[in-house]
C-alpha cells in the first residue's frame, strides 16, 4: 500500500530530497504589477512531479477565489530536470489592501510525485512556504529608491533592564535572523529569529549585556540576502551606525 506524506522544509527528514524547487526564497508583489512570475524547477533526472501552489494570509488561511490574489495555474506538470513558471495573478481585491503599509501573506509549494508502481512505499511530498509581501505601489517606489541605504536601517533599539526591543517605523516589514555582540560573532543565547511588523515594536531575545553597546542585527533583504546593521546606542536608545554598513 502507497503512503503519501507531507510535511514542511523546515522538517528535518535525512532520507528526503526536495524534487520540486523555487527559485526565491521570498516573493516581493509590488502594487504597480498585475503579476509576478515565480520559476519551478524539478531536481529528479528521471520522473515528472505536479508541482501545486497556493497562497494563505497571515493567519495561515488559504486564499479562496474572491481574495486579493489567486495562483495559475494551481496545479501543473513538471518534466524530469526541467522547469516551467507560474503567475501570482492580484484580483481586483487587492485594491483594497492597506496602503500606507506592506502585508503579508505565504506562498506554498507542494511537489506531489508519480504513484509508484511498487508495493508497500513511503512517498513523501514536501512543500515549500515562503513569505509574500504585498507593497503598495508607492511604498514599492520608495523602497527602489532606497537602494544605496535600505529602510531597513530605520530600525532603532530601546533597551529596558536587561533587554532589547526593536523599533520598526518603516511602513514594510523586516525579518531578523541574527543578533550578534559584532559582526561575524556567535549569535547571542535566548535570541530567535522574529519578523517585525511595519510601525510596531517587538522585545528582541537575548540580553542586553551580551549584545553589548554596539549590537549587530541580520537582517533578509528582499532578494534573499543577509546583510549586518551595527548599532551605536547612547543611553537606552541605538541608531543604525551607517559608516560600519555592508558593502
């Protein structure tokens, strides 16, 4: 008897290779655009999978016909080593998404593989979930024009007793993966990686006298990268030090 499993990227199984790939790890829509193109690839050499995609909001519920945003095609065939495209289509309720801010939503993945023809095998379907920001047109203006010093460095941190917490406000949302006493340094114990909304505040784990008066954050830019800040804090508060920026 066949057994399909699924299970998440973030779920470790040694015995288990992703077939179906993205080619991003996050999609960025902005509100000028009536698309965006996403490329699928199939890693197997031998078999053809369905690569199947859909989106959610930020609750995790999967978008129906009438949302903001649809996938085409949801369902679509893949050759062995070959690779196709699909489309984040936006619906005319898109139109009606905050827009003095981004929001958020997850893209999903699901490689489902050719029904063995062997008795009594484990097949197991993995799928991929990646964040999807929708950015107003003028916000996806603003950010393209801040290229050579990203919103990102807006962030500022307030220390209260033994703590951080991180300042987000910029109207888009910025992910951190790393807090660091400098750069290149172990991150710092009781951290975990957070996600900080636009014009909100979020307590940053780990101990102020571990990150010290000069701490580093990682931050993911919106092609997947992970560049430092270096603060300089005076006080209870610290600004970005842009002088120590990535180049």
């Amino acid at each position: 008897m066949s057994l399909l499993a699924s299970i998440t990227v973030s779920t470790v199984v040694p015995t288990a290779q992703a077939a179906i790939s993205l080619d991003r790890t996050r999609v960025v829509f902005p509100g000028n655009e009536k698309s965006v193109s996403l490329t699928v690839r199939n890693q197997n050499p031998e078999l053809p999978y369905l690569a199947q995609g859909w989106l959610e909001d930020a609750q995790g519920t999967k978008l129906e016909g009438n949302s903001a945003f649809t996938v085409l095609p949801p369902v679509q065939r893949v050759e062995p080593k070959g690779q196709t495209q699909l489309k984040i289509q936006a619906m005319p309720g898109a139109s009606l998404l905050p827009q003095d801010r981004e929001s958020l939503y997850y893209f999903n993945l699901r490689e489902i593989p050719p029904k063995s023809d062997k008795a009594n095998v484990l097949q197991i379907a993995l799928q991929t979930r990646v964040k999807m920001f929708y950015r107003p047109a003028a916000l996806a203006e603003e950010a393209a024009k801040l290229q050579a010093t990203p919103f990102q460095e807006q962030l500022t941190l307030t220390k209260t007793g033994d703590g951080y917490t991180v300042n987000n406000p910029t109207p888009y949302f910025v992910t951190l993966i790393g807090a660091s006493a400098k750069k290149g340094a172990e991150v710092v114990k009781g951290f975990e990686p957070l996600m900080v909304p636009p014009k909100s505040s979020i307590a940053l784990g780990g101990s102020a006298a571990a990150l010290g008066t000069a701490p580093v954050l990682v931050y993911v830019n919106d092609f997947g990268g992970q560049p430092a800040l270096t603060f300089r804090c005076n006080g209870s508060t610290c600004q970005v030090d842009e002088s120590k920026r990535d180049k």
